[in-house]
C-alpha cells in the first residue's frame, strides 16, 4: 500500500488538535470541567505508527478531552469560564487535570503593542 501510518487510533477516539510544537511552548488541555498545563519538552518524541503519547489521567467519571492548544512562550492563554479559574501549576505529562469551577472554554491571543 502507498499510505503512511500517522498515528493509530482506538475505536471510537479522535484527533482533538494537531500543531507543531517547540521547546518552552507549553500543551493546555481541557476536558470542559477541568485544565492541565504541560511544558512540551517534557513529552517523548515518537516516531510514526505509534499509539501517540499519554497527555492526562483523566479521574473517574471525568469526560473525554475536549480542547488542546499548544501556546507558545509569549502568547496569552485566554480561558473563558462561568467562574474565576485559577491556572494549574505545570504537571506531569500524564499527570491527572485539575477541575475547575463550570465549564472552560480555551484560546490564545498574541498581544499587540498599540502606539
């Protein structure tokens, strides 16, 4: 066959965000309820065909991820909640998420200098 395995996927899982990532970005996942922030560089390379890499331990009775975005150093990190949310500190790449008060909605914006 001419086709090249990406990634292999189980039944029923899908791709939630694909981005090229570089050292000192940072990986922001949300399962709606819940955040975790990871810095990139502590995640393993893997090469093609691969299962991919484990990004959280998500608690029990705990929804599937929803949202990923890789924000660069720089770059805001822009969370839209129903409640204030106080920001994870960096934790281990398979580490679990940290709930959050209501449902949270992910989004970057590069500032601007306005003159």
């Amino acid at each position: 066959s001419d086709l090249v395995a990406g990634i292999k996927l189980d039944e029923g899982s899908q791709v939630i965000c694909i981005a090229r990532a570089h050292d000192g970005d940072a990986l922001v996942l949300s399962t709606g309820e819940a955040l975790k922030i990871t810095p990139v560089m502590d995640y393993p390379e893997k090469g093609r065909g691969t299962g991919g890499v484990r990004c959280a331990k998500l608690r029990v009775n705990e929804p599937v991820l929803t949202q990923a975005i890789v924000a660069p150093p720089g770059d805001v990190l822009a969370i839209v909640a129903k409640a204030p949310v106080e920001l994870p500190t960096p934790a281990r790449r398979d580490g679990a998420t940290t709930p959050t008060e209501g449902a949270v909605t992910l989004g970057l914006a590069r500032p601007r200098i306005i003159t």
